[in-house]
C-alpha cells in the first residue's frame, strides 16, 4: 500500500512540474543542442544541413576579421556598461533604504524603468532623445552648448548606448536594496562609536556584508550585457562606422541577413565558451573579495 502512494505521488509530482518540464525540454534543451550541431554545419535555414566539421571555427579564428572587431566592440561596452549599472543601482538602493515618508512609491517609480527598458518601444524612445534635434540636445542649447553628435560620432555612440543599459538598473537596485536591509544596525553604532563616519562606515561595513549580492549582480548584468541585442539593432544598428556593432549584431545579420545559421551557431557558442570563462574567473576570484556569514570567502 505505502508502495502504492509512493508510486501515485512520484505520477503526480510528474504532472504538475510537466508544464514547466516540456517548456524545458522543448524551449532551452532541444535549441540548447540544435545549436551545437548546426555549429559544425553549412544550413541556410532551408534544406538539409551539410556536415563540415570545424570548417565554420576555422572560418571564424582565421579569415573572418569582423568578428574581432565585434567582439572588442562588445567587450568595451560590457566593460562601460556593467560597472556603471552596478554602482547607480547601489547609489539608488541607498537612496531608497532611507526612513522618508511615501518611500514605498519612490520605490515602485525607480523600478519601472527595469520594467520597459528592454522593449523597442523604449529604444526608439532612446534614439529620440540622444538624436541631433533630439530632446537631449535642446536641452543643452538652452545652456549656450553646440548639439552633440551622441548617435552619430563613433568615439561616444558605444557610451551612448551603455547608458540605456544603465536605466535599466531596476532589478538590480531591488536586490541591492535587500541585501541592505538584511545589514544589522549594530554593526553602524559600534561603527560610529568607534569614530567612523558615514563614508568609513560606507567602505567598512556597508561593502564588505553585502559582496555576495555585488558578486550575484555582476555574474547577472555581465550575462546581460554579453548578449544585448536590442538597444544596439534599433537605435544605431550597428553604426556608425560599426563602432556599436556587438558580438549579437554580428550574429544576428550571419543568421538572418546572411542566412548562414550554421555559422551564426558557431559564433554564438564561442560567445558561450567566453561568457563561461569570465564567470569562472569571476567566482574563481571571489574567495579574495566575497565575504560570507560563515566565515567563507575573503580573507
């Protein structure tokens, strides 16, 4: 009988995951491994895969000079873009820690923008205001200051466009500003008793009980910022002089413009293999700087 009840459970434990299982198999693992066959093949979207083993790899570390280009390109922004998400979503945490009346609708407002900011509504919005005659602009004439080419001169287009990333700082502010929460009071008082002031207690106590929610937002925001796509096709596609031309840019015309997946699907695995690295090296480093409540991490 408890045989029986075992077996009965384990069925319907089965069905209620099933919703979330065959949108696993058939949304992440199936496309999962498609992509690492077709990455060894000539496909054009139609017909019949051609098997030709490495030659796509072959193609990309020795002929095709494009991808380098892209892939400093993505590297820079990532490198721009990242760190100051990071420290606006903290300053913005902090700011929204504090005791002040309606701080709950403060709240809700600062957290909207991590809620629109990946659509292309938003992006064709963001073109608007950083275009010639843009808002951006005028508002800079009103301070006797020339139009800046922020969309059309190559030497700030890259930071231009990391900005959009940086409003997007919603979730990554909620975060922070529950880790700060979870900071004891105490360790503030004896902090000020001791004669440190807020910026001591900033770097002292603040930073140090709150490094495994920076190391979970940079591990998150870098995974990100390796694969944005969105910003980057709808505001500058790319330009000008290819200098916002991101690794995903890059993949998406092989893929679509080109019709050349099977050697989209070779780019977009090495852009796995370096995501995979970087965070390896990341995790591999924070035992130096993480510190946790077990005594675990930095020493």
């Amino acid at each position: 009988m408890g045989k029986k009840i075992k077996s009965l459970s384990r069925v319907e434990g089965l069905i209620y995951i099933s919703p979330w299982l065959i949108g696993f198999l058939a949304l992440q693992l199936y496309p999962f491994l498609a992509s690492l066959y077709y990455s060894f093949t000539d496909y054009a979207m139609v017909g019949t895969p051609n098997w030709v083993g490495l030659e796509n790899f072959i193609t990309i570390f020795k002929k095709d000079r494009e991808i380098w280009h892209s892939l400093k390109i993505t590297l820079i922004y990532v490198a721009i873009a990242v760190p100051l998400k990071l420290a606006f979503a903290l300053f913005i945490a902090m700011l929204l820690n504090l005791r002040v009346k309606g701080i709950g609708i403060l709240r809700t407002v600062y957290y909207l923008p991590s809620i629109l900011g990946g659509s292309v509504a938003i992006a064709v919005l963001w073109r608007f205001l950083f275009s010639g005659n843009g808002t951006i602009n005028t508002m800079l004439s009103w301070f006797g200051i020339k139009p800046v080419g922020w969309l059309s001169n190559p030497r700030i287009a890259l930071f231009t466009l990391s900005l959009l990333a940086v409003w997007q700082f919603g979730s990554s502010m909620v975060v922070f500003l529950s880790a700060l929460k979870n900071v004891p009071a105490e360790l503030y008082e004896s902090a000020r008793v001791d004669g440190a002031g807020s910026v001591r207690c900033f770097w002292s106590v603040t930073i140090p009980l709150i490094t495994p929610t920076i190391l979970f937002n940079l591990v998150m925001q870098l995974v990100s910022a390796f694969q944005e796509f969105t910003g980057a096709f709808v505001i500058t596609n790319g330009g000008p002089m290819k200098s916002t031309y991101l690794y995903i840019l890059k993949v998406y015309d092989e893929a679509f413009k080109y019709y050349k997946m099977g050697y989209a699907c070779a780019l977009s695995w090495i852009l796995f293999v370096i995501m995979i690295t970087v965070t390896l090296v990341i995790f591999k480093s924070s035992n130096l700087w993480v510190f946790y409540n077990d005594g675990g991490g930095a020493r």
